[in-house]
C-alpha cells in the first residue's frame, strides 16, 4: 500500500483490502489461455477503411496515426491550400475523397490525401457536396453547410491539436487484432464457440474477464441470430424484407466493426476518467450553458444576466441589461476531483461527491405507479391490421404483452428526474438534455421465466446481464488509483430501467415535414379526446453515429440535429416531453418510446404550478427572471406541483406513455437516431404521481444506477448510440460510485454503495419520510436481514449518532441533501446550516 501511495480519504479503503488488491509485482497481467483464434467472420476489420462506423479517432491505441501527425501532416497543410475558384473552401474529409477510385461528383481532390474542395454560398444554400447519402435530406443540407460554416472559422483562426481530435482515423487493423489477442489472453475468449450460448440466450452471463464493449458485442451478436433475421410483418401488414426494402424489422448493423468497437472503448475510458479529475471545456463559437435556440440560429442574450458557473465563484452575478459578451467564453464543469472534493453550491446542493457522468444535476427521486390501463383499452378494442393502433401480434411482448394489460399489473417504480447533460450546479445552465429515468421494481416476477430455462433458450423476457470492468483493461490511472480492483456489475435482478432524455415536440418542422406536431396540452386536447397526440414528436438522439458521440458528448462538439428539432425549455420537468430517443427492440420488431403529461393534466386540471413568473417575460423588461436566481428552480417548481395537488382538487399527476413502432425497415432508421421516425404515437402507458413529500436530491438518489440494458431480451436497446451507452454507463456509473463511497468489504464480497431498493420504492407521504430500506444489497449472495414483521431489520439501538451515510438508504433531510434520515418513527435528523457547513449533519436512531 505504501509502494503504491494509494492516497484517497473518500475511498475508505482499509489497509487490509488494498493489501488484498494490490497487484503483485511477480503476478502476470495476463493469463494465457488455449483459446481458438478470435472469429474474424464476427470481429472485422479492414485496412484504409474511412466508412462511417469503420474508422476511429486519432486518440484510440489502435488508430492508423496519432493526433499529432493528423494535425500536422494532414489537416494543417489540407486547410492551407487556396480554393481553385472564389467562394470555394478545402476540407479535411478522408471519406468523401478516397486514395483510390474515381472522385465523388462535385468532390474535387486536393494535392494532398483527403483534401477536397467544396462550393460554398450563404445566401441560398447553394453547396457543392461530396459527402454522400446525408445530402439527400434537408437534414443533410444543413449539416453539410455547418460543417462548411466551422471549417471556414479554423481556416481562420489557425486550427489547433484540440480541433482534431474526432475527426476520422482509419484503424490500424494489426494493432487492433493483437490488443484483443491480449485479451483473450486474459480470459475474455473471442473465438466462435464463446458467442454460442448468447444465440440460446442473449441474456447469458457476462464473462467477468470481459470489458463492456465486449460483452455488448456477445449480446448483439446472439440477439440478433434469435431476432434480427426474423421475417417480420409491420402493423399494416407488410413483410420485411422485401422487394422495396431488403433490411428486416429491429435488426441491428455493424456491432462487430473495429472502428466501432475502437471509438466505443476510448469514449467509454475518456468518459470514466473523467469522474478522476476536474475537467474544463472551452465554450467557443456561442456554445454556452445559457444560451437559447432560437429558430435557427443562438441566443446568448440570457448569458448577459447571469454569469458562468465554477467551482470558484458558484454566485448569480448580475450584468448590466444588454451587455455584451466577450468571447470567447470558458465553462467550469463541475467535475470534483478525487482528492479535492470541494462546496460548489450556496443553496443547500452539495457537489462535493463526483456527478454523474450524463445529467450530472440531479433534482429528485420520486416514487410512481407504472399500468397498463391505455394498453388494455386498446387490445380490448380489436384493432386490426392497417387501423390506426393495431400492434402485430408477434410484437405483442415484454412489456406489451396482453397478458399484463388484461391482469391490471402495476409496478412500484422509483423515477429520477435530473438537470442537463453538463456537471452544471445551476437550472440555468440548460442545454435541454434533460433525464427522466425509471426503475420498474420486480417486474420480472410478471413474467414467468427463470435463468434455467433462459439458460436453455427456452424462455422469453429473459434478464439481460450487465459486464464487469477487469481491472487489466480499465486505464492505467485508474488502475493506480482502484488498486486493481475488478468491478462486478450490480444486476439487481428483476428490475426494469428505461431511459429518456427531454426531446423536441416536432412543432417547428410542421412546414418542411407536412406532418403534424405532437402534443398533449394543445387547443384539441381533454382528458377525453386529443388527436395531437398520435402525431410523431421529434424523438431523435443527438449525435448521427459513433463518431459524432464522441466528438458530441466527450468534445462538447455541437449537436447534429437540425436546430428546430430541439425540445423547448420549461421551468418545470413535468413540462418536458421525454423520449427513449433511440431505438429498443421489440421482438421482431423496434420500437421508440417517449411521455408526456396525459392530456388535460396541464390543461383542464392545470396541476402545474410554477412559483416563478415566465423567464422571458423578464427578459423582455430587462430584469434577471426571478427563477434564475434560484439554482434548484426545477426541483421547486415540482416539490409546488406535486406538494400541493390537494388544492387542485387531484391525488395524482398522470404522465401517459407511448410507442412509436418500426413500420418500414428502410424509412425507420435504428443505426441513425438523429433520423426522425414518422410513424403515429400509441398510447399504451400509464406513470401515476401520487400526492407526496419531493425530497431533495440525495445520496440514495445519487446512489441509484439506470442502465439502458438493464431490462429484458424483448426490450434490447438497439443502434450504435445505445451500444456505447452500455460501456459508458457502466464506466462511468462503477468509477462514480468507488470514488463517492469508496470499497466497504462485507461477508458477501465488496459493496461500492450502489442503492438496490431491496424493499422495492415507495412514494413517502406527505409531511412524512421514506420506509428504512436497510443496507444497500450489492451482491446475489449477500443476505438481507429482516425482522419479526417481514421488514427491513433495524440496525442496533445502541449505535446512538448514526453518521455513516453510506449505510442507510432511506431518503434525505430537507435542509441537507447529503443527510440520510433515521431508521423509522421516532428518529430524526439534527440538521441546519450550521451544521452543513461544518458536515456535521447527524441522525439519531428513535429511544428504545
């Protein structure tokens, strides 16, 4: 432990398990195997290769070059060349002008490898393009003439290292086939036989010596042998594929590539490192935290009224009304570091744990009623194929199966809602991609299967399993800091999570599109009746491929979506339309799913009560909007609403939820999520808020993982984006957690603090406080220790204080978000801002 200087006061290692876990300095990293040799005919790769999902980027090990010699012996020279002709530009673009065969029409190669010369004029959007299938859209166009629109500025500006780093690199295929011949060496085998039992079952264990890359290439890889060649028939009938269309219905593409499964991995480990060290992003170009879309073009107005946030300075600062900006602008982003955790808030939010690595602000944790109710109204009716509603009979699965929807099933589900995708302390900081998850307790108990049967492929809606982290593969950094420690993934078995993010309601592409917008709250809708709400929202992702999530969510780069398509912003979450974005299967088939407050709730009933006036109401007169001066404005606006339904004459809030079915293979893209779907949205959810207590956002609420693939065989998510969600997720979420609450060593193995809600979650009552869930459950094997009553078993009464928070997963103290309420009626929690500031903030057990 010494030789390693391991120095971290939030891991709570003790020196017996970091003895345990350090490396030996005679252990070989690898263990040979006698494995087959890696299955080529799965695994692929191809030398020169600049195809989109093909190529990397020049940070991956495995790049054709590095990001130094791009830099300097490509695009520097590319961007120096003069145009042939006036108004025309040079740009690096490696896969429209190929080495070798004839240039693209409209491509005119440059002296050097690459190069091509584009046309370029702003006042009617005449381009000359050689980028391929994108310029077949208006969305194409419009990226097309963006990408012309930066490169223009670099040519300008000078371009530098930084601007490099997500431009396409070809991989290097020897480096790429000896790196996974290492792992296999290690004990992840990657020939043939090892993908076998995945075709049986797609929820097949992971290997613990597997990263998640390559456990999500055993699950798509058997998924689709047991789903993705299906001939499958859409709802109106048609089979798939066919003469028109040669794709089938829900079939994923490319999982197999090195390019991807390269970017995959460098977004996953860049992504992780992240939660080690705070990290600054530059805000150039009016890419800021608080500026607005407007149509087509940046608002930055709102920036002249309130400040930046940092760690530094975490206060409103009030600018003169009209100021002006001085670019260009730079962004602290709250990212503590390990051994530096600091105060960044002074309203309550502590942040001196690590956030999220995705909507890093979190609000709340609520409790929810998740039925059947409209998917019930809607089989009942007997639709048939063509009618508007009809779901084909072999999609009927998972969560749409008849048989729940005729049961009256419903499951206790916890929902978090959380901020933006920046580790932003301040609503105002809003980007628009905002998370609403939920966790379906115990659904799996409605489903009738079990690991033996699914181990035989001869069950459905089979649990998928989550990967490991081995400690060989993790960065070397942290490698240092865990001190070798292999992360085994939490399944929590039986539960269910969805994942969404606020998306766009398709109101302002009604012009282009000729189709109607989707909405809930419109002049049409009652609780009874509303047509706008079949219509298709903008449920989109925001970055086109592998590539652009990289340079969208690890480089900050700007989003590929057209402007317009982006969501509205609300001051409170209940507002927001929230979609999965990306595809899930759905048997044979694919769907997209997205909510929305049912139709009448924030019209008839108006249950939405907002304290503060409309932002922009004061923007207009000059003032700073009263809401921006609250920096948890969201969560207030949503404690009003949900707190106080009684005076509204409602015990709940209802949000319905609906699908989006795959109904043309070619049409409906699942591997291009930024490509909106068209198809007609299917009420066939129900999500019910009870009247109850908003906590603030605590550490149990901190503690909770929503993993995408945390969900059944049925459900898979499909498409590049949620392939590498999965490794993100899972870097990220494992590496939050050891730094947050460092390694506690139990008889059952080792717990990193994750919540399990072993006693499933509940909505707290008003006025009252969470049930006492116990210690959180982070192994299959650990026992949970129950009383007489069949409960959570309290812990010992003469414990008196009780200040180790990490133990207790009961909710928060109102005034501390970082205090865990006592263990039931009796107890409570001695908190103020005096004792914040000192953390000092204790809970005391009730009198025996």
């Amino acid at each position: 432990v010494e030789r390693r200087r391991v120095r971290i006061d939030k891991m709570k290692l003790t020196t017996a398990l970091l003895a345990s876990l350090a490396l030996s300095e005679a252990a070989p990293l690898h263990r040979q195997l006698d494995a087959q040799p890696i299955d080529r005919s799965i695994i692929t790769c191809t030398d020169n290769d600049y195809r989109v999902g093909h190529a990397t980027v020049c940070s991956s090990p495995v790049a054709k070059t590095s990001c130094v010699a791009l830099h300097q012996e490509v695009v520097k020279p590319c961007l120096s060349l003069k145009a042939k002709t006036p108004g025309q530009y040079a740009t690096y673009d490696p896969m429209s002008c190929p080495s070798v065969g004839p240039a693209k029409v409209g491509c005119n190669a440059g002296g050097i490898k690459s190069c091509r010369y584009c046309g370029y004029k702003e006042g009617d959007l005449e381009y000359t393009s050689c980028s391929g299938d994108t310029t077949d859209s208006e969305l194409g166009k419009l990226k097309e003439l963006r990408k012309l629109e930066e490169l223009r500025e670099l040519k300008k500006k000078g371009i530098t290292l930084d601007d490099v780093l997500g431009l396409p690199v070809a991989v290097d295929c020897a480096k790429f086939y000896d790196d996974l011949k290492l792992i296999q060496e290690a004990g992840c085998t990657l020939d043939a036989p090892s993908f076998d039992p995945f075709i049986a079952n797609p929820a097949t264990a992971p290997n613990p010596k597997c990263p998640p890359r390559l456990h999500q290439l055993y699950m798509s890889y058997g998924a689709d042998k047991r789903f993705g060649t299906q001939t499958a028939t859409n709802s109106k009938g048609v089979s798939f594929p066919n003469a028109q269309c040669s794709k089938h219905l829900g079939r994923e593409m490319g999982f197999g590539v090195a390019g991807e499964l390269a970017t995959i991995e460098i977004t996953a480990k860049t992504m992780a490192m992240r939660m080690l060290k705070p990290a600054t992003f530059r805000a150039d170009q009016g890419i800021l935290n608080c500026c607005e879309v407007v149509e087509d073009h940046f608002d930055c107005t709102p920036c002249t009224n309130v400040s930046t946030n940092s760690i530094g300075n975490p206060r409103t600062k009030t600018l003169q009304p009209g100021a002006a900006l001085t670019p260009p602008l730079t962004y602290e982003y709250q990212v503590p570091a390990a051994m530096q955790p600091q105060l960044s808030s002074y309203q309550g939010q502590r942040t001196s744990r690590v956030m999220k690595g995705m909507h890093g602000k979190g609000q709340t944790c609520l409790g929810a009623k998740f039925s059947f109710g409209p998917l019930r109204e809607l089989y009942d009716a007997n639709k048939q194929e063509r009618e508007s509603g009809f779901i084909p009979y072999a999609m009927r699965v998972g969560l749409l199966d008849p048989k729940l929807a005729k049961s009256g099933a419903t499951f206790d589900t916890l929902v978090r809602l959380s901020g933006n995708k920046n580790f932003t302390v301040k609503d105002v900081h809003d980007v628009r991609v905002r998370g609403f998850a939920l966790k379906l307790m115990d659904a799996a108990k409605h489903f009738e299967s079990d690991d033996a049967a699914c181990a035989k492929g001869k069950a459905s809606n089979c649990q998928l399993k989550l990967a490991d982290i081995p400690a060989y593969n993790q960065p070397k950094d942290a490698q240092h800091v865990f001190g070798d420690f292999d992360f085994t993934a939490a399944q929590e078995e039986g539960h269910i999570d969805l994942l969404h993010v606020a998306i766009g309601t398709g109101k302002n592409s009604v012009a282009t599109d000729h189709i109607g917008a989707f909405s809930t709250d419109g002049p049409d809708c009652t609780a009874a009746s509303c047509d706008s709400a079949k219509n298709p929202p903008a449920n989109i992702f925001v970055a086109a491929n592998v590539d652009n999530y990289y340079n969208g969510f690890v480089l900050g780069g700007r989003p590929d979506p057209r402007l317009d398509e982006l969501t509205d912003t609300y001051q409170n979450p209940l507002e927001y339309v929230y979609g999965s974005a990306s595809a899930l299967r759905l048997g044979p088939g694919a769907m997209k799913l997205h909510w929305a407050a049912c139709p009448g709730e924030l019209t008839e009933k108006k249950l939405v009560q907002n304290v503060y006036p409309d932002p922009k109401d004061d923007i207009a007169s000059g003032r700073i909007p009263a809401a921006w001066e609250d920096p948890n404005y969201q969560l207030t606006n949503l404690r009003e609403t949900i707190e106080k339904l009684e005076a509204k004459g409602a015990k709940e809030f209802k949000m319905c939820g609906y699908i989006q079915l795959q109904d043309d293979a070619c049409m409906e893209d699942i591997e291009n999520p930024t490509k909106r779907w068209f198809t007609e949205s299917i009420n066939v959810f129900e999500l019910s808020f009870p009247l109850q207590a908003v906590p603030d956002y605590n550490t149990f609420c901190d503690n909770t993982v929503f993993q995408p693939y945390r969900t059944i065989a049925e459900h898979m998510p499909l498409g590049y984006v949620n392939r590498v969600r999965q490794a993100v997720y899972q870097y990220a979420n494992q590496f939050r957690l050891i730094l947050n609450n460092g390694v506690i060593q139990t008889e059952h193995g080792d717990s990193i603090g994750q919540a399990t809600c072993p006693m499933g979650y509940f909505h707290i009552p008003k006025g009252g406080r969470p049930k006492y869930q116990g210690q959180p459950i982070l192994s299959a094997s650990q026992k949970f220790e129950v009383d007489a009553g069949g409960g959570p078993a309290m812990p010992d009464a003469d414990i008196g204080w009780y200040q180790l928070a990490g133990d207790s997963s009961s909710g928060s103290c109102r005034t501390d978000s970082e205090c865990k309420l006592a263990f039931g009626e009796g107890s409570y929690c001695k908190t103020d801002l005096g004792c914040m500031a000192e953390n000092k903030c204790v809970c005391k057990l009730p009198a025996p």
